[in-house]
C-alpha cells in the first residue's frame, strides 16, 4: 500500500520535481552546514561570534523575506528558488574567503540570510498547491524522507572530506551538489502568484510560527556540533555522528507521518515536544562518544514527531489560504525574528556564564513552551 501511494504521489510531475530538487539541495546543505560552526570555531571565532553570525543571517532573512516574495511573484516560483541556489553559490564561495579575509565574516552571514530568504518563500507557498489534503502527511514525511537518504551520508562524507582534504575541498562538493538540485526546476513550467505584504493574513497563527521555531533546533545547528567537537576532537567523527543521528529519524518519518493523517498530529507533536526538552536535558551531561552517539539518536528519533506533525499541518493551512505567499512571508518572518530575539538573550547570557552545557539546559524549556502555545490552538 505504501509503495503504491508512493507512486501515486511520484505521478505528479512538479511534486516529483521538488523531491528530487530537495533531495540533491539537501545533499549539499548537510555536507556543509553542521561543519560551518566548526569551521567558524577553527578559524578562531569565539561563541559569542558565531552567535552573532546566525543573528545576523536570521535577521537578513526575515528582512528580505518581502523582497524575496514580491520578486518570485513578478518571475515565478522556480526561478525565486533558483536566485536562492546562485545565493547559496556566492555563500560558499566567502566562507572559503574567510579563512584569508575576516572582514567578510558579517557579509556572508547576510548572504546565507539572503538566500534562505529567496529560496524558501517561493517554496512555502508552491509545495502546498500541490499536495493532496488527504494524503498531506504523508507527502510531507516524503519530503523528509527523500531529502533524508542523502542527508544519512552527507555528514560522514563532508568529515571525510575535511580529514583528508580541507574545508575549501568541502566548500567545492557542495557547489557541485547545488549546481545539480538547481536542474529540476528547469523541467516544467514556472508559476506566479500575485503578492500584497501585509501582516495580517486569513488563516495564519503567529503564534504557532513562533512555537514551530522551538530554538532549540536552531541550537541544535549551531552550538550543539560545536559542543560534540570539543569532546571528539575530530570532523569526521562529528560527520559519523551525525550520520548515525539521522539515519534513526529517517527510519520513523513515513511512520510518523501516516499517523498524522489518521487524526493524531497533536498527540505526536507533544510527544515530540517533551521528548526533545528531555534529551536537551541530557546533552547538558554529555562527556564521552557513546554517551554523545546515544543523545544525538534519540534527538533525530524525537524531533521527526514535531518537524513531520507541525509541517504537515503548515501546509494544510497554507493550502486553504488564498494569499500563500503572504502567508509564507509571515511563517520566515515570524521564526527569523524568534531566532534573533532568542540568540540575542543567549549572547547575553553566555556574556556572563561562557558555558556551553548551561545554555543546553536553557534550551530545555524552547519545546515545552511550544507545546503550551500548540495546545492552546484549535490549528492542529
């Protein structure tokens, strides 16, 4: 039954085209992104300076977000996602110039926002037009599957790479995986959507797109890799972690997300919620590879429930939704400036307490007071 919804669903052309397209881009995000902290912290920037730098990349992205929406609706989706990809490109190529060039540190934090901008609003209102209501769970658990069969190597292949090569010979394998997700676009037709910013947009919860942010999957990104690299010491270990994290998530999502469309969605995204509050609680105590190993498989088992549950019921709103750009406008605005906010108060904190193990405590309460926001919503 599973495979024949799964062929059901590859029918549709554009819908095909975007997993396939996700899945290349996917290879060539998680080959660099978790190693940008690391390579951040190699070069000599301190916490507070990579805090700064993901503050800086958030809040271009949630500026540009309106730019990004009124330019996609005058070119097309595909082509908005695809100044996201030449974005990405031009990103790469200055966190290779970082190494010689430290000035450029703060542009190409705004850079990456710039092309997060470009490339996910034009996404967020296109995927919802094409998925089936009935089957939107399950569609959306694809999206995590198929990109998560080339993010499962991805880590270990980029801390391969790091270990015999460099980081520049990492920079130029993602380019060439970029440059492949950009040619999926290119086979079918573009569409447009007419665009008006406002702040109020029919159907959309700002309070939910705060909640999605949970910054403790922001955290997870940034200070949690860099965390593992002080006890392991090496890249390719951190890759193999990695690896191993997220071949257990992938393992769950297709399970997750058939549960959601059976009318579960809100009892899985709390489960996900506490589930994650309590690891976080167990990161604080890391010491050792398997202890580490242990904590970062069971945070990509967990957080399936809340990506999976609150994504599928994302799209379900936006797909009613008459203005879907503005309504993904409001989502990257809404969570860009909860990041920046959040990171704001961590700087400060780790200003006055520089210890890493002490912000993973903090970061404990991010999923219960989305649970709390969630609950109170009739949304899910």
């Amino acid at each position: 039954m599973h495979h024949l919804l799964i062929l059901k669903i590859l029918k549709n052309r554009e819908l095909s085209e975007l997993y396939a397209m996700m899945s290349l881009r996917s290879m060539a995000m998680s080959l660099i992104s978790i190693f940008v902290p690391i390579y951040l912290y190699t070069l000599g920037y301190g916490i507070p300076t990579i805090l700064l730098f993901y503050i800086a990349a958030s809040a271009t992205h949630a500026l540009m977000s309106p730019v990004s929406a009124k330019i996609s609706s005058h070119i097309g989706f595909k082509h908005g996602m695809l100044l996201g990809f030449l974005g990405y490109f031009l990103y790469y190529v200055m966190l290779a110039m970082l190494g010689t060039n430290s000035q450029l540190l703060y542009i190409t934090a705004a850079t990456y926002g710039v092309s997060q901008a470009f490339f996910w609003i034009p996404f967020h209102a296109f995927f919802p037009a094409l998925t089936d209501s009935r089957k939107r769970g399950e569609e959306v658990a694809l999206l995590q599957i198929f990109p998560g069969i080339f993010s499962i190597i991805a880590p270990l292949i980029g801390g391969l790479i790091i270990f015999f090569a460099d980081f520049d010979t990492l920079f130029i394998a993602g380019l060439g995986f970029l440059m492949a997700a950009a040619f999926p676009l290119l086979m079918s037709k573009d569409i447009r959507m007419p665009f008006r910013f406002s702040m109020q947009v029919k159907g959309f919860d700002k309070r939910l797109a705060v909640s999605l942010v949970s910054y403790s999957d922001i955290l997870n990104e940034t200070l949690w890799p860099i965390f593992i690299f002080t006890i392991v010491g090496s890249a390719a270990a951190l890759g193999g972690i990695m690896a191993l994290g997220v071949l257990v998530g992938f393992a769950i999502a297709w399970i997750i997300g058939s549960m959601c469309d059976r009318g579960y969605r809100k009892k899985i995204l709390q489960f996900g919620s506490v589930g994650q509050s309590v690891i976080w609680t167990f990161r604080a105590f890391a010491s050792n590879l398997v202890y580490i190993v242990g904590v970062e498989s069971a945070w990509r088992f967990v957080s399936k429930f809340t990506e999976v549950s609150y994504n599928s019921a994302y799209y379900e709103r936006a797909r009613k939704a008459r203005r879907k750009l503005e309504f993904a406008v409001l989502r990257e605005i809404s969570i860009n400036a909860s990041v920046v906010g959040v990171f704001a108060l961590i700087y400060l904190f780790y200003s006055h307490i520089p210890n890493l193990a002490a912000i993973f405590i903090i970061a404990l309460i991010g999923p219960l007071t989305s649970m709390l926001i969630e609950a109170k919503s009739q949304n899910l």
